[in-house]
C-alpha cells in the first residue's frame, strides 16, 4: 500500500509539475508580440534582401529574406528597432510591442551616397547578388570561432604526353608524388592556423618533398575583401569575386546549372576587368533557394604567375566544394593545380595537389590560441616513417581522385644520374627551414665563428624544439686564439596552468659592442656568420669586444603567442677584449696590437653591470610560411611592438649607474594587390655612457622576425652615434609589379622584388632620457636607397646614398644571404 502511495504521490507531482509549465508556456506566448513587413530601397522600390534587424542595447536580430520580407518576434514592451544595409543609411524606428499582436511595418531605405561608389556598388543584379551573398555568408559565420579538422593531402607531378603516337589528345605520365596526413586547427579571432603533419612521404624528388604552394594555410576565402596568398614565396593580395568589391575588380554574369546539381543552383561566371594587377576568372555555384555557396572553380590570370629565377609558376588555379557542418558551410575537398617549368629544361611539369577533408570538430573549447604554435605546418617526430599498411588503410583518403596516379607515381624512377643527384640536393635546400626548425642546434654561428678575438672557434649549442610553453637552450665552445672556454643556458617554462614564467640565463661569452640580441627562436640567424666570413676574407677587427660573464633572472608574463613581457635581475661582469689574431685567407698583415679595443667615443668599459631590465614584445602581424630561406620568417599585414628598459643601480654594487631604453615600431600596410608601405619608428636614450651603448641606442639593430636591419647603411658599424636618436623610416614594396614590366628578359623572369625607402632621424651626444622628438640640438641623418630581394630565391642587396648628416660614408651597400 506503502509503495501505491508513493507513486501516486509521484504521479500527481508530475501531472503538477506540466500543469504548471503548461501555464508558464501560456504566459510566455501571451506576452510576446510581433513586428513583420518588407524592406524597400527608398529611390527604387525594390526589396532589400538580408537587412540587418537589431533590437537596440540587446542581442536579439534578424534579417530578412531573399525577397526582403521578414518577422521579428519580441516580448512586450517598447523598442528601438535598427534597420542597416550595405550602402544605405541606417533607420531607427520606435515601436511597442502589444501581446499576441502582429505590427505591420514597411521600411523604405535611403542609399548612402556619401559611401557609395558608382563602381564599389554597382547596380548590375548579378553584381549585387555576388554582395549580398558576401555580406550573407558573413553572417551565418558569425559564430564560427574555431574548428579542427582530419586532412588528406596527395600531390602529384607529371608530364604531358600524347596517348598515341601523333596525337594531339595528351594523358598525365606521374613521375613524383608527396602524400601527407594532417590535423588542421584554426582558430578565426585571433587568427591562428596550424596544419600538424601526422604523417607524410615522397618520391625522392626535391619538389615532392616540400608543398610548393602556401595558400595562407586555411582555406582560401573567396569572400573576403583582399584574399591574400603566398604562391612560391610571392606574396601576393587578390580582391575576392564574392565580396562587396566584386563589382570593382570583375565581370559578373550568371546562368542556372543543369539537373547534375542540386534544384536551384546558379553559376556565377567572373572575369578580371584588369589584366595589370592579379585578379581571378572562373565560376562560383551558389544555391538560390538557400544563398549557400556551394563550388568554386577559379584560377588566377596571367598577371599572377610568378617566377623564383629557377623554376617559374603559372596557370595557378583552385577548386573547392563545400559541405554543411552544424549550421557552417565548410570544405569538402580543395584542389591546387598549376604548370611549373624550370630554366633547366623547356618542358613543362603539371602539378595537381587534392586535399579531402573529414572529422570537422566545430568551436572545440579545448583549442586556445597559445597552443597553436606560429608556423602553419609542424611535423611530428617520425611521420615520414609511417609504412605502407598505415596508407593502405587511411580511411581518410577516401574519394580523392588523385589515387589514380598514385601507383604510376611510386614507381617512377629518374634514369639520369646528374638530374637525380641534383634533386638530393635541391631536396635538402627546399627542406632546410622546416629542418631546422625541428633540430636540436641553437644557432649555425655556435658550431664555428671566427673573429679578431677568438679566433677559431668550436662550439655545440643545443635546444629543445619550438614550444609555446618553453624553451631551453645550452651552448659551449672553445676559442683557440683567446684560449678561453664560453657557455650560455637559458631558459623558461611557464607554469601549468598559468602564463608566467621563471627566465633564467647564465653566460660567460664574447659579446661585440654591436650585439644586443635576444628575440632568436630559430637557428636561421646568418648575421655572425657573414661577419665570420668577413673576417676570414678580409681581415678586417673594427669591432670593439668585450666578455659578458655573469647572470640574468626574473619571470616573463605571457599575453599572446607572440606577446610578452619580461622583469630580469641582471648581475654581469664585463671585460675589454684584444685582438688576438692576424689570421686571414688573403694574408692581410693585421697586427693584433695595433688594433685595441678602445673607441674615443664608447669604448667597451671594464666593470659590473647591476640592475634591472624590463622588455616587452608584442607582434599582431599574422605569420605565413614560405619556403626559401630569405623569406623564411616573414610575416603579413599587422604591426611590431618592442620595448626595452634598462636601468644600471649603483646601490645594488654596479659600476655603471645609467638609465637606458628602446623602442621599436613596425607597421605594415597593404596598397594595391602585392604592394605594401612598411614603417619603423626607433627611439632610443640613455642618460650615461654604457659597456656597448651604441648598439643598445641605435647604431645596430633593431629585432625584426630574427632579421637585423641598420637604420643607417650609410652609418658604418664603428660610427658612434651618440646617446640619444630617433628615426622612422618609411620603406615602399613593390611586390612583382615593376619587374614584371621591366624590359630586360633576366630581371623579369628572375623573380626580383623592389623597395624604397627614405630614413630620417637625429642623432645627439647629450646624456639625457628625453627623446629627441621634436628636434633639440640634435644632428639630422637622413638618407634613400633601394632595395632589391629574392633575387634567385634568397638574396637580398640595399643601396642607398645620404642625403642629410655628417656620419658615415656618402654611399652605403648591403648583400645578405
């Protein structure tokens, strides 16, 4: 009886608990209303499809559909309700909302003429269709944060070769392949994308080994404003055909597709209406009913093939299908082809590289922007290693067309011996950056470096690979003219769970006047190798040296992948070094006592350094891979923050009590399609004279993605130039566009780019921390140059001449490697 009771007691509990949300829900419906209507343009009277429809001081919107019609359910209450369009001024209107009434209001919008332009907005149907599709797709991926995804990536390369004797029909004859297993994660807000290879192999052939093309790393967005991509390390911008641009930049035309696509598919074909400027042709399938994009088929035109001086790119073109993830239109499969052909040889080869995508994770909350590193690509350990039973059962790779040549592919064999030796070794330069990324070595200059003081010197450094949460670094080596032994550890790990971290570096080393480096994450730094070759060749010992022996310790805060700031306890001794070596290849009689370290103006003082230094570094810009060392570490559009203080106390034991900081500023901005103005501001002061001050103020170098540049060329390295300076310097990149043009057949088929640039700074000896801006009794240097890089891949020359000042030469010149 006990037990009918209870039940029955749950019984009635239950039947109470629906009564009750029953009149809960009744309520609910009770106290809401409506407001519903159509959109017009105020001038045509035609509706206005996708209008944006926000409640004010709320989240709560819509927006209408394809014929402009639509209903907006609120509760009770009055309302500020916002109508806004792309190039119509917005309309507030006020309505109160009755319940269980419908509002009926038709809205008539007013055209912006002070934002349009006849050719930015244009009034052709198919045009403004390719706008609102932009403007639509933007809105249904307001959500997406972040997703992972499962990649399959084949590439092949082949020949075209007839399929009969005499016959102009031709088939693809494969003779190299590179296959690879990824996981994509890319996070939209910051932007950060990065493809881990899981696994991958190649035909032993140097352009299977490296993926040739660096698309940005996600997949192209062909709805954005300026589409940016980085094709045989040429960066390039590209107007998307479906955007609000569109009508600018492209023909558009369009045509209803036949029964093999889905009921209401609409082709949008595009053609460039410039050929001096990269632009795509092509079509684009949109589903009418539902304004889904569903297909592209695009290539770039003519203007965009591109040209490294050893191998040359065209004919780039890109397809891309899309399937429905959750409420997102996300790819299905990517397809890359292109036609390659190198100086060695007059005919071409096809690359095609087909991409499948699977297992698409939307808005995982465990992905965070610090755990993605800043490269595009990380390799596992021992992916290449993966065995064939591992590709005989990827499930992954199911569907992509590019299987089919996969078998002729692997057994390919390059019957000429020079041709295959030539590849080992282009396969070894093509590979150098990610190589080296992955090995254990600090720097090339901690193997061997020889200069005035050491002489020859022998080294191992060693490091534990790039990780966002730490980084260890252990170096030592032996100078056999100094006869003296140096060491550096370093390190940090920030704290589980936190983003702080100890720093700790402890180091007895030679250290020129002119060095003041600490921003180095990757073993690609030439700088002491060229000035090892300079000395071995020419014999030359201008540079002050010194010993740093001593220790550096604090925490450092992490903001970003890329932000930081540091708190360090410096406790340093510094020692004057000598020359101690006349030794060069061309025999210059160098005498090492001829050569002191002393300069009248800042000699490198003997003493202890102790104090404090404050460092912060931050970098927007947004990292792109390429693939040739010069350009290894270059990043996009964004700006580069770096500060350092620095503060000598004579209270702490220091012999040297002095204040000194530096700032660093660069911003790049995009013009045109692959040109971009880039601008450096440098301000730097101290308020006494320091062991190597003239490089801590300025006359050195300023930290830029593990590439020095002098403010000066025209400044020598020995130049003092005083204790306070400031300079901006304002440096105008070409991109391909002049040297396309130019006609001399080497420059243009050489892939050279060009860039000026004006420095204009002052410079005075006054011991003060104010900065030089605006103009004190300062001295004025100021000098224009240009610039010429990529020259056959990696090279890079600077000439410049000055024009304002009294330091240094009249004419500078620069060739870096």
């Amino acid at each position: 009886m006990r037990f009918i009771n209870k039940a029955f007691q749950r019984f009635t509990l239950l039947i109470g608990c629906i009564l009750v949300s029953l009149v809960f829900i009744q309520i609910s419906v009770a106290q809401t209303g409506s407001l519903a209507g159509t959109v017009y343009d105020g001038n045509t009277k035609e509706t206005i499809p996708f209008v944006n429809i926000i409640s004010e001081g709320s989240f709560k919107g819509t927006y209408t559909n394809e014929e402009g019609k639509y209903e907006f359910v609120l509760d009770e209450g009055d309302y500020s309700i916002r109508f806004s369009s792309l190039s119509y001024l917005d309309t507030l209107v006020q309505v109160t909302i009755v319940n269980g009434e419908t509002i009926s209001l038709d809205i008539y919008l007013k055209p912006d003429f002070l934002m349009m332009d006849e050719l930015f907005v244009s009034a052709d149907r198919v045009t403004k269709k390719a706008q609102e599709l932009a403007v639509l797709r933007k809105k249904r991926n307001a959500n997406l944060r972040s997703y992972e995804a499962d990649i399959y990536k084949l590439a092949i390369l082949g020949n075209e070769i007839p399929v009969e004797k005499g016959s102009d029909e031709t088939k693809l004859s494969p003779v190299a392949f590179s296959e690879r297993q990824s996981l994509i994660q890319h996070i939209l807000k910051p932007e950060r994308y990065t493809e881990t290879l899981i696994a991958n192999r190649a035909s032993k052939n140097f352009f299977s080994e490296y993926d040739f093309f660096s698309t940005g790393g996600p997949p192209l967005n062909l709805n954005q404003e300026l589409v940016p991509l980085s094709i045989l390390s040429e960066d390039m911008t590209v107007v998307g055909p479906i955007s609000t641009r569109s009508g600018r930049f492209y023909y558009l035309s369009d045509t209803e597709e036949d029964d093999s696509w889905p009921e209401g598919t609409v082709r949008i074909d595009v053609e460039p209406k410039f050929d001096n400027r990269p632009l795509f042709e092509g079509s684009i399938w949109y589903n009418e009913i539902t304004s889904d994009i569903i297909g592209i088929d695009v290539k770039l035109n003519d203007y965009a093939s591109t040209n490294s001086g050893v191998f040359s790119i065209s004919n780039f073109r890109y397809q891309q299908t899309y399937q429905q993830v959750d409420e997102y239109w996300l790819p299905n499969k990517t397809v890359l082809s292109a036609t390659l052909k190198f100086i060695t040889s007059s005919a071409p080869i096809h690359y095609k590289d087909e991409w499948t995508w699977n297992n698409y994770r939307i808005n995982p909350t465990d992905l965070k922007a610090e755990d993605l590193e800043l490269n595009t690509s990380l390799i596992l350990p021992n992916s290449h290693r993966k065995r064939g039973s591992y590709w005989d059962t990827l499930s992954t790779k199911t569907g992509n067309e590019n299987l089919v040549y996969l078998e002729d592919a692997k057994k390919y064999v390059e019957k000429n011996r020079t041709l295959r030796m030539g590849m080992a070794v282009m396969s070894n330069f093509f590979r150098l950056p990610y190589q080296l990324e992955r090995f254990y070595l600090t720097n090339i200059s901690d193997i061997y470096h020889f200069n005035r003081v050491e002489g020859h010197y022998l080294g191992l450094g060693l490091r534990t690979p790039l990780h966002s949460n730490y980084e260890y670094r252990a170096s030592s080596g032996y100078g056999f003219s100094s006869k003296e032994a140096s060491y550096t550890i370093s390190g940090y790990n920030f704290i589980p769970g936190t983003n702080i971290a100890p720093d700790v570096t402890l180091s007895k080393e030679v250290v020129q006047q002119y060095q003041d480096y600490e921003y180095n994450r990757t073993p690609l730094d030439f700088f002491e190798l060229r000035q090892s070759m300079n000395s071995l060749m020419f014999g030359t010992s201008v540079n002050n040296y010194f010993e740093r022996k001593g220790v550096q310790a604090g925490f450092r805060v992490r903001f970003d992948v890329e932000s930081f700031f540091r708190v360090l306890y410096l406790n340093e001794s510094h020692k004057s070094l000598n020359s101690n070596t006349s030794f060069s290849l061309f025999k210059n009689k160098a005498e090492p006592d001829e050569y002191l370290n002393n300069d009248p103006v800042f000699p490198a003082q003997n003493g202890d350094i102790k104090g404090l230094s404050f460092h912060l570094h931050h970098d927007s810009r947004k990292y792109l891979r390429t693939q040739f060392l010069r350009d290894y570490n270059i990043r996009d559009f964004g700006w580069l923050a770096d500060a350092k203080f620095e503060k000598g106390v004579s209270s702490f034991g220091s012999d040297f009590d002095y204040n000194r900081y530096r700032l660093g500023l660069k911003f790049n901005i995009p013009v045109f399609s692959s040109h971009f103005i880039q601008t450096d501001l440098t301000l730097g002061a101290a308020d006494s004279g320091t062991p190597h001050q003239r490089l801590f103020n300025l006359n050195g170098y300023v930290v830029d993605d593990y590439v020095r540049a002098r403010p000066f060329n025209t400044v020598s390295f020995k130049e003092p130039i005083g204790y306070r300076s400031s300079i901006v310097k304002v440096r105008y990149k070409f991109g391909s566009s002049i040297t396309r043009n130019v006609p001399i057949n080497f420059i243009q088929k050489s892939g050279i780019l060009i860039s000026t640039f004006l420095s204009v700074g002052v410079i005075d000896d006054t011991p003060s921390l104010e900065p030089i801006l605006p103009y004190s009794n300062a001295e004025t240097q100021a000098e224009i140059g240009i610039t010429a890089f990529k020259i056959f891949g990696f090279l890079y020359a600077e000439f410049s001449r000055r024009i304002i000042g009294d330091y240094g030469n009249s004419f500078g010149m620069t060739i870096l490697f």
